[in-house]
C-alpha cells in the first residue's frame, strides 16, 4: 500500500534561485509586516515616461515616437479621418 502512495506523489521541482537574480532582493508575494500590512513590491525604475510631454524632453524617446510614426506612414497602417458625430475619440498609449 505505501508503493503505491509514493507511485502517485507528483515529483518535486528544482527550487534554486538562478545566477541571474542574486542580485535581487527575493521576497513572497504575500509577505505581511509586523503591523499586518501585507507588503506590495513595484519595480518603477524609471524605465519609460509616464506622459507624452515627459516623453518629449528625452530624445531616445522623441526619437522613437518619431520612427514609429514614419513605419505608420510608410506602411499605410492608418488613415487619419474626421470623427464621427457623436461618438468619443479612444486614448492609445
């Protein structure tokens, strides 16, 4: 009877960290404070801009708006129309 538990039991992954994050400070997912609070990480490392006119005052990222509007225009990718009466324009990121 135990053989055959231990046939069922499902194997067990490999649970080592890779080289890559040692660098990382490692924490669960639900870990909670002293006072209770469950702690919540965000990685905001000022990796892109927030908005268009942050975006301006860098030029790697004017440079990209640039060159993503000229592949549209090349490409024909869209056409540029009046809105229609009475219906809302669509943010896009």
């Amino acid at each position: 009877m135990r053989r055959n538990h231990l046939k069922n039991q499902r194997p067990q992954r490999d649970r080592r960290m890779t080289i890559k994050y040692f660098d990382f400070d490692m924490r669960s997912d639900i870990e909670v404070t002293k006072e209770g609070e469950l702690v919540h990480f965000a990685l905001l490392g000022g990796v892109e801009p927030i908005s268009y006119e942050e975006a301006l005052q860098e030029h790697i990222w004017k440079n990209a708006m640039l060159e993503e509007l000229n592949f549209i225009e090349r490409n024909n990718i869209w056409e540029l129309v009046d809105l229609p009466n009475k219906k809302s324009v669509i943010d896009v990121k």
